[in-house]
C-alpha cells in the first residue's frame, strides 16, 4: 500500500516550503530545460529577475498551495523563451525549480507570454504546489 496523509499533513509540508525559502524569496526565470535537479548549476540565460511578495505564497488549503500577491516584473532583463523557473531565499541558495508556460499550457508556472523582449513586463498568471500522498 502507497503512503497516505491527513489533509492537515500535507498543508502543513506545504506550508514549510514557504517558510524555509523565507521572506523576499527571489525569483530567476530562465532559458532552456531545468537543470537535472535544485543542487545542480544554473542554466540557461536570465531572463526575468524578481523578489517576490514578503508573503508569496497563499496559506495551504486541501492539499495544494498557490501563488499570493502579485508576481510581476517591469523589466525583463533579456529577450529569449521561457522555459524553466528557480525560487532562491535571499541569501541565494535555490530551493525550488521547475517548468514554465504560457497559461493554459501545463508548465508547474505559467506566464502571460513566454517570448521575452528585454525591458518588457512580465506577469506571472499562475504557480501552484500540491502535495501528494492523499
């Protein structure tokens, strides 16, 4: 039999997620594939650079926990395709990767539009955890 968890077990790993990473969490969007795994190099060209909400994420609830605030940048750093995303604390240290698309296509996050130009806002439309094992 497969693991299971309480809903209150898997908000609560959820909502660790959060406060490990911490205050001022800052978000890379990048060019190309995510690295093999969050310990490896970065890759790929930065595209978008932002710190994100002093509380980024919404309180988990049923399992899943979403994006809180607004996740916008005025400025993109540099023109190219979005194609994978990293969370650092503001000390640096990643802790989160993952896929990015444009909304409605499936990635962990979705954008408004993937084709970057530099100096365009950018606006992230969706970023989603939801905790397994129920």
């Amino acid at each position: 039999m497969a693991h299971q968890f309480s809903v209150a077990l898997r908000n609560a790993r959820l909502d660790a997620i959060e406060a490990t990473i911490g205050t001022s969490a800052i978000l890379r969007i990048r060019t190309g594939a995510p690295p093999a795994n969050v310990a490896a190099a970065d890759t790929g060209t930065i595209l978008v650079e932002m710190t994100l909400p002093s509380d980024w994420m919404a309180a988990a609830s049923s399992g899943a926990k979403a994006m809180s605030g607004t996740w916008q940048d005025a400025s993109a750093n540099a023109g190219g395709t979005a194609g994978h995303f990293r969370i650092y604390s503001s000390g640096g240290t990643a802790h989160w990767q993952g896929t990015v698309t444009a909304t409605g296509g499936g990635g962990d996050m979705t954008l408004d539009n993937t084709t970057i130009s530099a100096g365009q806002t950018v606006t992230i439309t969706s970023c989603t955890l939801t905790e397994g094992n129920a």
